[in-house]
C-alpha cells in the first residue's frame, strides 16, 4: 500500500462510487468460502514476498490448486510443503492456471513479468488479478496492455497486512473486468473480503490511497496528541485505550457521514460550532508550543481553516476545507 501518482478527473470522482451495494461487502463471506471449497481452481501466484506468501497460503488452505513463482526460487519452499507446485518462471505458472495473481514489490515492474519469456502469449484466456501497489493511471494502463493480450484484468488494493489475510478483518478491494470479479470471486473470497467498485482498473488504486491518506491523517492526529500527553508526564497507553479511541470513535461515527454527505452536496451549513468560533482562538497551538510540541502535524489543518474563514466561509463547517484541497468544479 504506497503512495503514488495523482488522477484525472475520471478517478477523482471515483471514491465512494461503490456499484450497488458493493457487490462485495464482507457479508457472507465464509459461507461462500465454505462453498467454494469443493470447486478447485487452478491459482497461479507470481512474487513471494510476505503478503504473496500469504495469499498463497490461503488459496491453498482453501483448497485450491496452487503454482507459485519467485525470481528467489527458495522463497517457495514452505509453500511447496503445504502443497503448492513450484514453476521455473512466470510462463510456466501461467500456463499451468486460469487465474494469475501478481503480488510484486514495485508496479513498474509487473508488465515485464507478464512479458517474460513466453508469460504474454501464455495469458490469452486467463484472468490477471494485480494486487501490487500503484496508481490508477499505471492500472488503466496495465489492464489495456493485458486485454491486448487477450486476458481480463481486475486490479487489486489489500487493505490488510499479511498476518490477518484469509481471515474476516481484511478486505480487498477490486476493480476491472466485472464478469472476471464475478466468476472467480470464491477465489478470491480466500484471501479477505472482497468488494467491487467498478469497471475502471483506476478505482481500487484510487480507494486504497483515498483510505490510506485518511489512515495517515488519523496517525497523524495521534502522534500530535501523544506528545501533548507525553509532555505533561502522562501515560500514552492509558490516554489512548481510555479517552482517545473512545473518542475518535465517537467522532468517526457521529460526524464524519454528516461530513461526507456535505462534500458531496457541496451544503457546509454548520450544525455545530462553525470555521469561525473553531479558529478564533488557537489553544492548541498556543497550549503545544508552550509545553515544547511541535505544531508540524497539526499547523497545515488549521492553516487551511483559517484560510477558509479569511476567504469569507466562517458560518460555514470544517467539512468546506475540502474546497481548498480539491476545488468543485463550477456547475453548468
């Protein structure tokens, strides 16, 4: 899960653009699992690192016929063990599989594998399912590429680190080649639940680096906090276990579908206290500063706050600061 490239507008709308009802929300899955555990289907896996380890393992354990590939051949063995085929190069798993899943450290990298010495002409008919970190620009590239060659695509973003693959916390999101999704989605059941977001390779890039980006934003806001704490000779674990969690929690749920619901309609009347009253006195910084906290996480929120109330949107909620990130596009 890395960061990469911006989008273009196709994909900037992309976010919660969810088909239906997800066509993939994590309900249900273990029965599906259950029941596909009679229809065996040959799985190719290509790259063996921790989180290709693991997806391979669950497709094994789900009782699927397994071929696994790695330029480090030794990386197989533990797999091989518990049942996998081992191939000498990625031609070669392919051939021997309806389904490809390409799980690689670097994006740039995955058209040369599914080129490599011979792996192109063995695709045709194949599925292409491409968990490998990227933007949505390199999918869309990528899934054109592979429908050249006669394959479906559907690209990948795993919200979940290894240890809990094939386990019902972990979700992976999809998007590509919808009938692919759907006649193989047993298979993919294995590794976590799956949800489709659309026929554009470019979403599920776009969604995992949307959640990342909100991840990120939430350690953030925890490192800062950590440190007022800290600095007052507090105990961080209690202050997280007991009032913090509790707190984002209660936030999370309460305010950010309110939230959401105005980035969308582009309506930021405040329900709460508005721009203005939130800025118009900084404690935190003041109260930071004071106890020898760096601002540096805080500082570019609220600077955009101030901002948005210096540009005349004080009656308005925090939730208009999106238009200096991402300004909406004037309506026709």
């Amino acid at each position: 899960m890395s960061v990469d490239d911006s989008v273009g507008n196709a994909a900037g709308n992309a976010v919660g653009q969810v088909e239906g009802n997800a066509e993939g929300n994590t309900e249900g899955n273990a029965a599906r699992n259950t029941a596909g555990a009679a229809a065996r289907r040959n799985v190719a896996v290509l790259g063996l690192g921790d989180m290709g380890t693991a997806l391979a393992a669950a497709l094994l354990a789900a009782g699927h016929r397994v071929t696994v590939w790695n330029r480090t051949a030794r990386k197989a063995d533990g797999l091989v063990e518990k049942g996998a085929r081992r191939a000498t190069s990625p031609a070669e798993a392919i051939g021997a599989s309806d389904i490809v899943i390409v799980c690689i450290l670097d994006y740039a990298d995955v058209a040369p594998l599914l080129s490599d010495d011979g792996a192109d002409a063995a695709l045709k008919g194949r599925v292409v399912v491409n968990v490998t970190n990227g933007s949505p620009a390199e999918a869309r590239e990528l899934a054109e590429r592979v429908a050249g060659l006669g394959a479906d695509y559907l690209d990948g973003g795993i919200m979940a680190v290894p240890d809990i693959i094939g386990q019902p916390q972990a979700v992976v999101l999809y998007s590509g080649a919808k009938d692919a999704f759907e006649a193989h989605r047993e298979v993919l059941d294995a590794f976590a639940g799956s949800v489709y977001l659309g026929a554009d390779p470019g979403l599920a890039p776009l969604n995992d680096l949307a959640l990342l980006s909100g991840m990120y934003g939430m350690f953030g806001g925890f490192l800062h906090a950590a440190g007022l704490v800290r600095s007052a000779g507090g105990n961080v674990t209690a202050f997280t276990t007991e009032l913090l969690i509790p707190w984002l929690r209660a936030m999370a749920d309460s305010q950010l579908p309110a939230m959401a619901a105005q980035v969308d309609s582009g309506d930021y009347g405040a329900t709460g206290s508005h721009l203005a009253m939130q800025v118009s006195h900084d404690a935190i910084g003041d109260v930071s500063r004071a106890q020898g906290v760096s601002t540096d996480l805080f500082a570019p929120l609220w600077e955009l706050m101030k901002r948005r109330v210096a540009d005349g949107h004080g009656a308005e909620s925090v939730g208009g600061v999106v238009e200096l990130v991402h300004p909406r596009e004037p309506r026709a």
